[in-house]
C-alpha cells in the first residue's frame, strides 16, 4: 500500500498484480493544506498522522491488510524531535517566509559554487539548508534541544515504527548530502554551524525499516513491513516513466513541474548551476538531472480565485479559444510563488514588460499555460545541450498529464512527440519499489515495462490538434 501525501490531499492505494496487469485502489483520501501556527505556514503533522492510521483501519474494515506500507511526500519539510522522540515545535511548510536572506548566511560560511560542486541541488530559498540557518538565526533553542532531525515522511516511517532513519531521495533535496559520498556532507553542516547529531543514517529506497510497533498495532488492527519508497514524491513519480529504454525525458507535473531526465553521475558544472538544474538523488543511485518549474501551481491559484467556478478542462477549453494572445510571463520569476493575487501578479508582469494585459479568464489562462509551454522548451534544449544527446519524446507523468491542452502546447513548442500518463505516477512509483523488494517485479526496467501495458497512456504528436 501506498500512502502518497501531497500538499493538498494524502490517498491510500491498495497496488497488486492480476494476470500479468499491475492494479491500483483507492481505498482512502484525506485533505492536506498549510495551516498558521504562531504566524508561521506550518503543517498539521498529528492531524495528518491520524488520517494515515485512519486509512490504515480502513484497510482492516474491509478484510484486505497490506504486506507492506510505504509513505511519500513532498520534500525539504522537516521535524525536529527531542531525545523523547517528541516534536519541538511544529512542522513549518517550505512556503512560509522565514527563509528571506538566508541564503546569504549559508554564503557566508560557504560559497554558493562550492555548493552546488558537492551537492548538485539548485538553489532554492526553501531547501532545507536554509531553513536550518533560519531556525538557528530566528529560534536557536530548538537546536540546542534537538536530537534528531527527520524529513516530513520519514517521520511518520518513525511514528509508525519507532526507527529513525532519513531517505535517501528526499535527504539530497535538503542541498546537505554529498553527491559523491551519498551521505551527509559532514563539512557543509559543521561550516553552517549545525549539530551533526541530529542527522541519521541514510537508507536506500527498498530498504525495511521494520514491522508496526505493537501500539500502531492495536490500534490499526494489523501487523505488516514497512519499505521505505523513494519518500520523495517526485521520486517515485519518475520510476513510474514508462520508457521502453533504460531512461528517457519526463515532466513530472502537478503543483510543481520537475522537468528532467536520469543520469547515473551528477552533473555539477558551471553550465548545469547557471541552468538552475538539480541533481536529486534517485533509486538505484541514479540522479534525477532535472529543473523545477511553477507547473499547474498558477492555475490552480487563478481557479481558486475564481471560487472554483470552472474545471480545469473548462479552463484548458477557454485557453485553447484564447490560443493567439500574445503575452508570456517567466513561470519561475518569484512573485509567483505565493503572491497575495495570481491574477493580479501575472497582469503586474505582462504590464511591467510591456505586453499585452490579459483581461478575461481565458486570456489568463492562455498565458499561463502558453508560458508553461515556452518554459517546458527552453529548458529542454538546457538539459539537451548539457546532456549532449537528444531525446524523442517527452513523457509527462502524474495529475497533469491529464491537461491535453498544455501536452499539445508542450509537442507543439518544443516540436517532440509528448507520451502522457500515468496520471498517479506517484503512488505507482511508491508501489514499484515496494513489489521489487517483494520480488514481484526483478528489476525497475521490468517494472516500467508492465506500466507501460497497464496503464491509459496519450499520444500528442506537434502540430496535431488531439491526442489520440
């Protein structure tokens, strides 16, 4: 069973296999969102954990119990835990606003291309080595009390437990672990000043952590392992790319696209941190080379604006009637990651730049995903150019794969063939690594190869108007 946790909603996914077809059930949902706490954007971490044992009993209530139990999430978020095992304070959400100027602290103890040389994570203002240096600038006690430091999923792994451990894909998110040494990069922390004891050990994707603790127990009604999944969301959505070779292209689109391809050794070049391209830890060793873009983020924010009067297929639908207006904005330019009015920030661009401001909802949303689009382009001739190689098609993989008009924008702009879908890439990425480990599946190829067969996939060639 999966249990895929993203910032709007969590889900349980029963995943089996029939007759050669890998299978997936939802069995239980939950809503997720930030919630203030002492002025600070925070998680309600017990809440969610309730709702994580909630599903559990649910899969008790209807007779089917699980082999084993993998958790994923977004990343960067972290718990700091006392020598009891007991939150300090609360789990503040990579959006709040405590990281402002952080940066140039990290800077001064070390060079943002040193960085970058040993991490390969790009600079992001909420990666969690700037949101440590803001718990030691703004709240310092926390430090001196804490005792383990654990990312967002690999606390619940331990709620569930009572083993602490950090995963591997989520760890190198934090800009803390070595490209080279798979491991905590020792000299960055003690460079920030923070304590090396709060960091454990780092485990691999298919690793057991160990069964439910005896009180998890009873109050679930069941016993099962737990496999630590690629905990990164984004993670396990890339092992759900249903490429028939051994890598291939994918835009891993939601809230955020990721937009990348795997490589086997980092790519930590000055051309690669001019790019802002990250080298995200992957399964089996492999790296994510991939580039955060804004994604669907600011449509979701232009539709809640609107008090979700439209769909989203009804705002693709008034895009694609709006396909000729000529304004693009920077999906990645800053004031559009919490900005107090989308709609407002995207007109204070286009009339900061000259451009033509969009009036009406369809004009709106054909900047944004026409934007979207000429983003998806630039950045695969980055990745291409850096790569040196070339790449057939395009595989968006999870919610926003089911967006045909941004996938026809996407074939059309960047002139390659878009293959779209899976849709839950995510938990079926948190379930592959659990059936490997359950010798279900020998190896990750053998895995893609029955997604491939199992699951809707779309073809968008460029310059077609439908996928097929």
């Amino acid at each position: 069973m999966a249990v895929d946790i993203g910032a709007s909603s969590g889900r349980h996914i029963f995943g089996w296999m029939e007759d050669g077809i890998f299978h997936m059930e939802e069995i239980y949902r939950f809503d997720n969102g930030l919630v203030n706490i002492g002025g600070r954007a925070c998680w309600d971490a017990g809440r969610l954990f309730q709702e994580i044992l909630r599903g559990m009993k649910k899969c008790r209530d209807t007779g089917r119990i699980p082999e084993s139990i993998g958790i994923d999430t977004w990343a960067v978020d972290f718990a700091l835990l006392d020598s009891d095992g007991q939150l300090l304070g609360p789990v503040v959400g990579y959006r709040d606003n405590r990281t402002a100027g952080m940066d140039a602290k990290v800077y001064e103890k070390i060079p943002e291309g040193e960085l970058y040389r040993r991490t390969g994570i790009q600079k992001q203002i909420f990666n969690t080595i700037y949101q440590l240096m803001a718990v030691k600038e703004q709240t310092p006690e926390l430090l001196e009390k804490a005792k383990t430091l654990l990312l967002v999923p690999d606390y619940f792994h331990f709620l569930l437990t009572g083993k602490m451990c950090c995963e591997y894909t989520n760890a190198t998110t934090t800009q803390l672990v070595n490209v080279q040494t798979k491991d905590w990069d020792w000299e960055i922390i003690e460079k920030c000043g923070y304590p090396k004891n709060i960091f454990p050990n780092i485990a691999q994707p298919g690793h057991v952590l160990g069964n439910l603790t005896e009180e998890i127990q009873k109050i679930v009604g069941f016993d099962c392992q737990v496999v630590l999944p690629a905990t990164h969301d984004t993670g396990s959505a890339v092992l759900a790319m249903p490429c028939r070779e051994d890598t291939g292209l994918y835009i891993s689109s939601g809230t955020w696209s990721l937009m990348g391809t795997e490589v086997k050794e980092a790519i930590c070049t000055q051309e690669a941190r001019a790019a802002n391209l990250t080298n995200e830890g992957g399964y089996e060793f492999r790296f994510r080379f991939l580039k955060n873009i804004m994604g669907l983020w600011m449509i979701q924010c232009v539709r809640h604006e609107e008090k979700d009067a439209w769909s989203f297929a009804q705002l693709c639908q008034m895009a694609e009637e709006n396909r000729d207006f000529p304004s693009r904005v920077d999906v990645n330019d800053g004031r559009f990651l919490v900005p107090e009015s989308m709609e407002e920030a995207v007109r204070d661009y286009c009339r900061s730049t000259g451009q033509e401001v969009p009036k009406t909802i369809g004009e709106m949303a054909s900047v944004i995903y026409q934007s979207l689009g000429q983003s998806y382009s630039e950045t695969l001739a980055q990745l291409e150019g850096i790569c040196q190689r070339s790449f057939d098609c395009i595989h968006i993989i999870g919610g926003g794969s089911n967006a045909d008009y941004l996938n026809q924008v996407t074939a059309n702009v960047s002139g390659k063939t878009v293959v779209a879908g899976p849709t839950e890439a995510t938990a079926i990425g948190n379930l592959l690594v659990q059936m490997i480990h359950g010798q279900i599946f020998p190896d990750l190829k053998a895995g893609r190869e029955c997604i491939f067969k199992s699951f809707p996939i779309k073809i968008f060639n460029p310059e077609q108007s439908k996928g097929e």
